[in-house]
C-alpha cells in the first residue's frame, strides 16, 4: 500500500514536459479529488484499488498516451471538454481564433459556420460568450459529430445546431462568420511521430499539399456562404501564414490579416467577403 506522497514519486518514470503534473492529474481522477488535496494529504494510503488503478493510468501515460486521453476531458476557454481518439485534443492556440473572432462587430444574432468541429470547441466556446448567435459546428466523422453533440448537451449549450457534413457538403444558407482549425500538418512532417499527435487522428492533422490542401478548399468555397461583409478565420501552422494569407487574395477577400498566437508565431489569417467587390482602400 503507498501513500498519495510516494504515488506522485512515481511520476519520474515519465517521459514528458511535465511529469509530475501528469501525475497529479491521473491521481486526482482515480481519488475523485483536486489537486489541493493532494499537497495537503500526502501521507494519507491508497487502497489497492485506487493503487492498482493509478498504476494501471501510469503505465499507459508512460507509452505516450495522452493524458486528455485517460482523464476523457480537456480544458477548452474554461469549459470541460469531453474527448476521445476519434477526435484532436482541444489546444490553447487555437483559443486565439476564438478570441479574434469575439472580437469582430457582428449582428447581435450572427448566424456562424465552424467547419471540422471535432469536439465543438470552437463552437460551444463562442456559444458560451455570445448565446443569441446561431451557430452550427460540422464535421465529417460520426463519431465527432456525436462527441461534440454531447459536449454541447452537458454544457447546456444545446442551441448549438451539431450536425454531419464533409466540409459544406451539407451545409445550406449563408452566415456572418465562418471559422475552421482543418488539418494543416504536412504528411512528411517529422512531429507526427511524437508526443500526444500520435495518437490523434490523422485525417484530423495531415492536410494534402504540404498541409494546405483543406485550407485552399475552405478558403475557395466559403465565399459562396458568406454574407455581404461576412468573415472567414481559420488556423494555420505557425510557417503558413503568408501562404494562406496569398490564397485569400487569391479569392477575393479583403481585409487580409494574419495573427500570431501567444508564442508569437503565425497562427489565425481572416478575410472578409464584400460580394467580389473590392472596396475602396483595401
């Protein structure tokens, strides 16, 4: 039998960027309990059972098996995600496309796309600030489609229309923004096989092209879904900000910008749609 002391001694047999965190967070899952807890019952056993459980979660951590993964819950703009394989891990970068796009004068019932919603991060985070928007969150895989479904639900953000569709095979209407985090990794990229991507998946990272095939699709189509003066924000790798920047004025759009994220590195491009009319000083 250990105490909660000696299990997080245990965290030095990970391979991560922060091990004894990893460990913390596993444990609080086996004992139903936060991580104050721990620091302020260090000496207090486990019961096999919760020993056996916790060792059981470290073993699996130690192969690389992404915490989000073993907790089934990531942290997204202060909101409990669920998630799981058939899905990326929600990311701190790509809050900076949720924070640009709170940032844009829309109407007060803007009706807004998120192409490729995976658990419905974006979706449900912009949902959480501005509830009169009518958003609906997409994508192509059914398992995503429900994952998201189901955070939606659980976060009592029901109104947030879920449905399938591979990119706007599905998709009727027009909107006032649309916002998407494709797949942008090129397939030859050496990050594929370390750390928590590898066992995310593919279809969701590896976009053709050298990571723009989905992007130049996405930014080609949109337009035709855009209203008058409508938005399009999408995330990028931090070294395709000036070719994804080039194929929105390739398409037409105006108001060209590209943004960089907290580590200063290229991340959201957005464009505005003016009916194919430039406007004058654009």
């Amino acid at each position: 039998m250990i105490t909660i002391g000696a299990a997080l001694q245990q965290a030095a047999q990970l391979n991560s960027d922060s091990p004894l965190l990893d460990a913390q967070l596993l444990l609080c899952r086996v004992l139903h309990c936060n991580r104050t807890y721990l620091y302020t019952w260090p000496e207090k056993p486990l019961t096999a059972e919760q020993s056996q459980q916790y060792l059981a979660l470290l073993e699996q951590r130690a192969r690389g098996v992404p915490v989000a993964h073993l907790l089934e819950c990531q942290e997204f703009w202060s909101l409990p995600l669920k998630v799981s394989s058939a899905t990326l891990i929600p990311r701190p970068d790509t809050e900076r496309l949720v924070e640009l796009a709170l940032d844009l004068v829309l109407p007060l019932t803007a009706r807004v796309l998120d192409l490729g919603t995976g658990t419905g991060a974006i979706a449900l985070a912009l949902a959480s600030e501005r509830p009169q928007w009518q958003i609906v969150a997409v994508d192509s895989q059914p398992q995503a489609v429900a994952l998201a479904g189901e955070n939606a639900r659980s976060l009592g953000l029901a109104s947030v229309v879920v449905a399938e569709s591979d990119w706007f095979s599905a998709v009727t209407g027009q909107f006032d923004l649309i916002v998407s985090n494709p797949p942008y990794i090129a397939a030859s990229d050496p990050h594929l096989s370390e750390g928590d991507v590898r066992f995310e998946p593919r279809t969701a990272l590896v976009g053709g092209d050298d990571g723009l095939a989905d992007l130049r699709h996405i930014i080609a189509v949109a337009r035709a879904f855009l209203r008058e003066g409508g938005y399009l924000l999408v995330e990028h790798g931090a070294d395709q900000g000036a070719a994804v920047a080039g194929l929105f004025r390739e398409n037409r759009y105006t108001e060209v910008v590209t943004h960089k994220d907290l580590g200063g590195r290229d991340r959201v491009t957005l464009g505005r749609i003016w009916g194919g009319r430039e406007r004058s000083g654009d």
